[in-house]
C-alpha cells in the first residue's frame, strides 16, 4: 500500500513538472502573440488595404447582422 502511495505521488510529480515545463516553453517562444495558432492564422490571412473606392463602397453595403456575441440563453 505504501508503495502505491509513492508511486502515485511520484507520477504525480512528474506529470506537475512536464505541464510547469511545457507551459513555460510556450510562454517564452514566440512575441507573445496568442500562441502558434494566432501565428498561423496571421501568416495565412495577411491583412490586405482596399484602396479601390468602388470596392470600398461595395465593402460598406455589407450587412454583417448581429455581431453581438453575447448569448441570449
């Protein structure tokens, strides 16, 4: 019984150190952006200026709806 106590909180140990560890890592890589995932995303959607006045106005007449996210539940 006492070594299954001591294996447990050996585990326990353990898997504490490796998620302490890997979340250092991921807080120390990169510029603090919001992760590898916002970084991904920014590198494949590159924010592009629309300087074409027709297109701006087309751009203008779009009806989004609701962009309340709040949730009437």
């Amino acid at each position: 019984m006492r070594n299954l106590f001591i294996k447990t909180t050996l585990m326990a140990l353990a898997f504490s150190a490796a998620f302490s560890l890997s979340a250092k890592e991921q807080t120390n890589s990169g510029n603090h952006n919001g992760g590898l995932m916002k970084q991904m995303m920014n590198e494949q959607y590159q924010i592009k200026s629309i300087n074409d006045p027709v297109a701006q106005q087309r751009l203008n007449q779009i009806d989004l709806g609701d962009t309340n996210h709040q949730s009437n539940h």
